[in-house]
C-alpha cells in the first residue's frame, strides 16, 4: 500500500522567511495530494492540492510542487507570518476504487515574531 | 450551514469498556472516514465508508467497527476499549465519487482508556 514519509518533524522559522516541507510517496499510481493545515485544537483544514498532471500550483503565498519521477512533493510559504503556526500535513491518494488519503507524519511549523 | 460534528469531545473511560464516538454530517456526503492522530504518525485511516450499508476497513481497524444506516452518521465503537487506543479520533467526509477531493474533518474527540 501506499507510504507518505514527510519532513521536517518541526520547522521554525523568522517571521517574513520562507518555510519549505517535503514528501515522498511509495505508489506511483498515486495521482492526488494535498496539503492540510492543522490549528491548535481544530481538525485539520485543507489548503491546498495538486494533481498529477500539474508540476506547480499557487494560492497566494503557499505554492506546491510535484515531481512524478521522484515521487515527492512539497510546500512552500513564502513571507511567513504568526498566524502560519500549526501542524502541517501531506497526503496522497490514488484515482481508484479506494480513494483514501495516506498522511504523512506532520511538520509542527513555528513561525517567530 | 452544512458542518460535521463530533462527540462526545473529550471522554475518559476504563480499559475492557465499550466506547462509541458519535460523528453526523449535514453536508450529505457519500463518504465518510474515521482517523486516529498520535504523536509522530500522523493521521491513521481506521474506517471508512461510500456510502449507507457500505463499509471498509483502514490501516489500522483492528479493535474497531463502524456501522452506517444513514448518511449522515458514522459512529465509531472501541468493543473493548484498551490503553493503546488512547488517541484524538477525527471524523471527516468528502464529496467526490468519482476521484479524490476535499476532506472536512470534525474538531476530534479525545479519548483516554486508563
């Protein structure tokens, strides 16, 4: 089955830098991944997705990318701020029958005033 | 407006006990997934479902099971609750049928089994 690996566990960072956080994934049919933003005490949120035939996508100030040959893909925040904070998460999924999303482990990012 | 709903929000009970938590959408998804989230792993897929009567299994379901008789609700129930079942459990539904799409999770339920 799928394997989503992620790093880093944790991140800080200065307010104003960029943060970056990368996965890779084991199955190579998977086709779907994205990334969920997880505040303190809330359910996780998603913020932003890829699919596999777009290398690149932007929202504004965070940006994923996707290498296929690789199989990894990452987040980027540019111009972080405070309330960027929160645990962060990449999934992916396959376009079959059990269109499930696997999980990474989590980055706890910490974004310092 | 639509939302999912968990409870009870935070519980407490004994090992060898049965325990249910309660998950309801009014978003009327099709599919529905119960998660357990622990200190570095992530969110592990424990049960989900298509659809009413439909259920599967996930990565981790041993020593639980879900039922779903309508489409709003997917209780999650520990037969015999045991400490390593301590964990924040998060409900979530999706729209999509025909390929994978937005989750949204519930706020989670934290159980302790002491």
């Amino acid at each position: 089955g799928e394997n989503v690996e992620q790093h880093p566990s944790t991140l800080s960072v200065q307010e104003g830098d960029s943060a970056v956080i990368k996965c890779t994934y084991s199955d190579s049919a998977s086709n779907y991944f994205p990334w969920y933003k997880q505040e303190l005490g809330k359910g996780p949120q998603l913020i932003i997705d890829i699919r596999s035939n777009v290398g690149e996508k932007k929202d504004q100030r965070i940006a994923v990318t996707l290498n296929k040959t690789a199989k990894h893909f990452s987040l980027h925040i540019t111009e972080t701020q405070p309330e960027d904070s929160a645990v962060y998460f990449c999934a992916a999924s396959k376009r079959d029958s059990s269109y499930k999303l696997i999980f990474g482990s989590g980055t706890r990012l910490l974004v310092r005033p | 407006d639509a939302e999912i709903t968990q409870s009870p929000r935070h519980k407490i009970t004994e090992t060898g006990r049965q325990v249910t938590l309660a998950c309801h959408q009014t978003w009327n998804h099709n599919n529905m997934f119960w998660y357990r989230q622990d200190l570095g792993h992530g969110l592990r897929l424990i049960h989900y479902s298509y659809g009413v009567q439909d259920t599967n299994k996930g990565e981790v379901s041993d020593g639980y099971s879900v039922s779903r008789s309508n489409t709003e609700d997917l209780p999650l129930t520990l037969e015999s609750a045991a400490s390593s079942q301590t964990s924040v459990y998060f409900c979530a539904s999706s729209e999509s049928r025909v390929s994978a799409g937005e989750l949204f999770f519930g706020e989670g339920s934290r159980l302790t089994v002491l």
